[in-house]
C-alpha cells in the first residue's frame, strides 16, 4: 500500500517524519525497588545495555536472563531537532511494554501506563530541548496471576503450556513530530452492501477546532475513486463515501476476501483555510463479516475457516519477532499449508503482522491475553487493556474475530458462578458495542455464556471416535448432557444453544517422539505416521455437517510445547504441499 513504510510500527496511520528508537538502551535490573528512591532517572546509574525491542530474558537482547527481575530501567539519549521542534509537537510511542512503565524526559515525569499489550504513547514537546536529551523508562512487572498475561508463567520455572515471562519493552519504540493540530485515531468502517466507507478521525489540537477541515482521498491502483472533506466539530471528523466507479471498473467496487485481499489507498490531509496541518496516509478493505443460522458469511458467501494457532513464539526473542521478514515468512508459510486464517493465540501480536494478513489475505482471531484469577483488579485491567486493543486494531480487515477469552483461564468458577458470567458477557455486550461488525467469542473452547460462534476444542487422536462424538453424541453435547470432550460442557449452566455456527477451534496439537517435550495424545515415530494421523482428524472435522471450521494446533514449536507444524527455529517438519492438499481437499459431507 501506499501507506507502507518497512519496519513502520503504526501501518493504518502513517507519517513520514518519524525515527525508530530501537537498537541499544543502557538497562539494569532493581531488585531492591532503590531506582525513584535514588533518583536513577535524573542520574547515571544503568551498568548494562540492551538490545530494545527484546526482553531480558531472550537471547537477543543480548542478556539472556530467565529469572524474574520485579522492577527494571532502560535509558536511552535522543536527539530533538530543533527546526522541527519549534512548529511541531514531538510524541513518543511505545507498541508494548510490559507491565508498568513511567516514563522521566531530562529527569520530570512524561507520563505512566499500565498493561503489557496495548500501544501507549506520550507527547514530550514541553520536557525536551533542541539537541541531546535524557530518556529514562521503569518498569515494573510481576507473577500475579491476577494481571493479563497470556502465555508467560506465574512461577519459576515453565510447565505446562506456559512459558518464560516477558518483562519490560517487548516492542518497537518510536517517535515523531506532529503539528499541535493533528489526526490522533482514525476509524475506518467499511460498508460492504452498501459499497461505501464511513471515515472517522478525531483531531487532537491546543485551541477551538471549529475551523479545521478534514479532507480525504480514496484511491485503488492508482485510480482516484472519491474525494470529501468534512468540518471539525468538537475534535470529531466524520464522512461517508461511495466506493462504486462503474466508469471506471466492470465490477465498480472490489471486495476484500482471502482469494483477492483487495486494498483501498486512502490519504487524510487536516486543514485551516489554505494551510495544512496533518497529512497522514491509511488503507482499508471492503468487507463484510456477518452470522447467517449456522453459517459465517464473508461478503454474503459461506466461508469455511482452515485456521492454525499462532502463539507467535520465537526461539530467540520469544514474544518479539527478530524482524519484520520473520513476520512475513510465517504468514507465507502458513498459507503455503493451505491455511486461510491463524488464531493468534493469548497476544496481540506486533501490528505489522495484521499489514501483511491485511495484504496477503489471510484471516485472524484476534484473542486477548487471559488472566488467571478473578479479581476485581483483575476484572479492571482486562477491560480496560481490551478495549485498548480492539479500539487500536479495528481498522485491520484480516480481523474477523474477536475472542477476548480462552478456556474459562480467569473465569474458571464461570459454569456454575453467575457473577463470573456476568463478567463475560459484559465484555461481550462491550465489545460489541464499538464493534457491531465482527463476530465475538467471549470464552473459547468450553463453557460459553453469550457467543456469536460456539468454538470447542477437541484434542482426540483418532478420527473415527472424534467423528462419532459429535454425531452420535450431538444433541446431547448442545444440551450439556454429554461433554463435548470428556471433561468439559459446551455451555455454561443456565446459556442454551441458539442455533450458532460451529467451529472446531482447538485440535490436533500432534508431536514427534522426541526428547523432551510434549504433545497431545500419544507421539508419532515418523512423516508417514504424522500425515496419516493429521489427515485422519483433519478430514474428520471437515466431514462434520455442522462444522463450518477448525483452527489445528499450532504453527510452531514453543520451548517445551513440541507440537508444531514448525520447529522454534521455523523448519517444517511435513511438507507443506502435503498439508495444503489435505487442508484444500474436497470432502464430502
């Protein structure tokens, strides 16, 4: 797209006059929780450096330290050029820093945020001077389970399916000069059946706003579509605008669906009179995502979801990918194994990532990271951070789903326990109500409450005895009197079944009988027993007529999780063109 800067952080909001803060920071550990009390920010202290965006604990941060460090520091010096600074306002972003991060510009306070997963972002116009200037951030992080932490470990040590911890700057880090009256967030609505787009913008500036307009231009391969400009109106810009050119293409409009990922250039410039104050560029796909009975409908036709989970681990920089093209390497991999969608499994992943799905067609479950205990704590930070989330990945078209929760992980009473319930469906009703587009799962795999997709997930080796469950067995799991997996119930007492689709959104999880590790089910010996194992559940699943999807575990090895497609360092273990011919094969239902 037009908009597409290599390694640019923010794809759906893009300017040119930007700098990547990451590359070497000094860092140090705070076991003592010494650093405010001895003023760190304002003094050199830092005795380590590191490698931002990657986390202490990996390889490529070139510390590599796996113990939990409660408290640490980084600090970085910047350069604040002084033309720019004396007509713009200079904002610092951070993609994701967890958990607590604060902030100090030449020693004062720039801001604080808490929450490891959202973008945050911090104006430090009035705390710096043209020239050399003093970034210091602390971060504090912990092992309570209580705060959303997806798939790191609230121990020592890993077990199960959780993992080393990630602690501090896991993200890019970035800033860039912006006038005092500029576009902060934009919201982009596409309107499938009635070929048309809804534009928002909100306009952050110093002074009344009144007599700012808004203009954008819409354009596909090159060709201008529409132009429209709007007033401000109390920091709201809004606007409607006809996609349909029929004097310029046979089909007028151009949908987006995973078999032709159209994309719309779009351009925002903000205006008083004659001068310019903003120019941003962005993108969007028209495309429609919508429940029909037990169908899920993309723009009107049935689609039939082949998603794998993605946990978006790497071996040496865990939670951060090692660059932009390991991004892209894994998207081109998974749609080689005739994948059409990934489940992003407990993390909102780097957004560059949603770019290339946005661009290459393939689907997402956007899933948030659960927390492990139902607090009220808890319950306030997972909806704040949540909405973070949804409000700042809306615009992707890839996103199809949103999945705030997994496995009854924090609502583990929510079966029985009405206030927990109450719980997930307050975030569902939440979610829905600044996203009425896309379908919601509130709470994966078991035990739902208010869903628009009744996802279960399965992990049973053998395809006959999956096949049989949820044919002979059917009505009964529907109804609670039979669990769909032999330990848990599809629905949580006192929710019935109202007709949803259904998809099978956890199975397989196959591993080669290797040291160490683990797998679901017994391990396989050899290729030849591999693929006749996937092919087995595989075409099970697609055999199911109620069944309108699967989501197979996983993409890759994860540290001691060895039942990937992939191993950590993203070699296949089958031949993709063999899974792509199971995953595409016709089967008949």
């Amino acid at each position: 797209m037009h908009s597409y800067r290599k390694d640019y952080p923010r794809p759906q909001l893009v300017r040119d006059n930007w700098e990547l803060l990451n590359g070497t920071w000094k860092f140090d550990f705070d076991d003592k929780n010494l650093g405010e009390k001895e003023k760190w920010y304002a003094e050199e202290k830092l005795s380590k450096e590191i490698q931002v965006p990657y986390t202490y604990e990996t390889k490529l941060s070139g510390i590599q330290d796996e113990t939990c460090h409660a408290i640490v520091w980084y600090a970085k010096e910047i350069t604040v050029d002084e033309t720019a600074i004396q007509n713009k306002r200079l904002w610092i972003h951070f993609e994701g820093v967890d958990h607590i991060a604060k902030l100090w510009v030449n020693g004062e306070v720039a801001g604080t945020h808490r929450g490891g997963y959202a973008r945050f972002s911090f104006d430090i116009t009035d705390l710096v001077k043209p020239g050399k200037n003093s970034l210091v951030l602390r971060v504090e992080d912990s092992l309570d389970a209580g705060q959303p932490r997806g798939k790191q470990r609230w121990i020592k040590e890993n077990f199960g399916c959780w993992y080393v911890q990630t602690t501090g700057i896991w993200k890019s880090v970035w800033m860039e000069y912006v006038d005092a009256e500029a576009i902060s967030r934009l919201k982009i609505t596409p309107q499938w059946a009635e070929q048309s787009v809804v534009l928002e913008a909100d306009i952050s500036c110093d002074r009344e706003c009144t007599d700012l307009t808004l203009c954008a231009k819409v354009t596909f391969e090159d060709k201008l579509i529409r132009e429209a400009s709007c007033q401000v109106t109390t920091s709201k810009a809004k606007m409607v605008i006809d996609l349909s050119r029929h004097d310029l293409f046979d089909w007028e409009v151009f949908d987006w669906k995973p078999e032709a990922p159209n994309l719309y250039d779009v351009e925002f410039v903000l205006k008083r009179g004659d001068e310019v104050k903003d120019v941003v560029s962005s993108y969007f796909g028209l495309r429609e995502i919508r429940i029909d009975g037990q169908n899920i409908l993309l723009n009107g036709s049935p689609i039939y979801q082949r998603l794998i989970l993605d946990q978006g681990y790497w071996k040496d920089s865990h939670l951060t990918p090692p660059d932009e093209d390991a991004l892209l390497k894994d998207i081109d991999t998974v749609m080689a194994m005739g994948y059409n969608g990934v489940r992003k499994h407990q993390k909102i992943e780097d957004e560059r990532f949603l770019y290339w799905c946005d661009v290459k067609g393939l689907l997402v479950w956007s899933e948030m990271a659960a927390a492990y205990e139902y607090t009220d704590d808890a319950i306030e930070e997972f909806t704040r951070e949540w909405m973070e989330v949804v409000k700042q990945n809306y615009n992707h078209p890839c996103i199809i789903t949103w999945t705030p929760m997994n496995e009854s992980w924090g609502v583990r009473y929510i079966k029985t326990n009405r206030t927990q319930q109450h719980f997930t469906e307050s975030v569902y009703h939440l979610t829905k109500s600044f996203d009425p587009y896309r379908p919601v799962i509130v709470n994966d795999g078991w035990e739902h409450t208010v869903s628009d997709i009744l996802t279960l997930h399965d992990y049973e080796e053998k395809g006959d005895i999956l096949f049989n469950r949820y044919t002979k067995y059917w009505n009964e799991i529907l109804e609670n009197k039979v669990d769909h997996c032999g330990f848990r119930s599809a629905l949580a007492d006192g929710f019935e079944y109202k007709g949803q689709p259904v998809i099978i959104s956890e199975f397989g999880g196959v591993a080669f009988n290797e040291e160490g590790g683990w797998g679901y089910g017994n391990k396989v010996t050899s290729e030849e027993s591999f693929i006749r194992r996937f092919d087995d559940i595989t075409t099970a699943i697609k055999k199911l007529p109620w069944v309108c999807g699967y989501c197979y575990t996983q993409v890759s090895d994860v540290q001691q999780e060895i039942n990937g497609l992939m191993d950590e360092e993203r070699n296949c273990k089958i031949e993709p063109k063999i899974l792509a011919e199971i995953n595409t094969r016709f089967v008949e239902k």
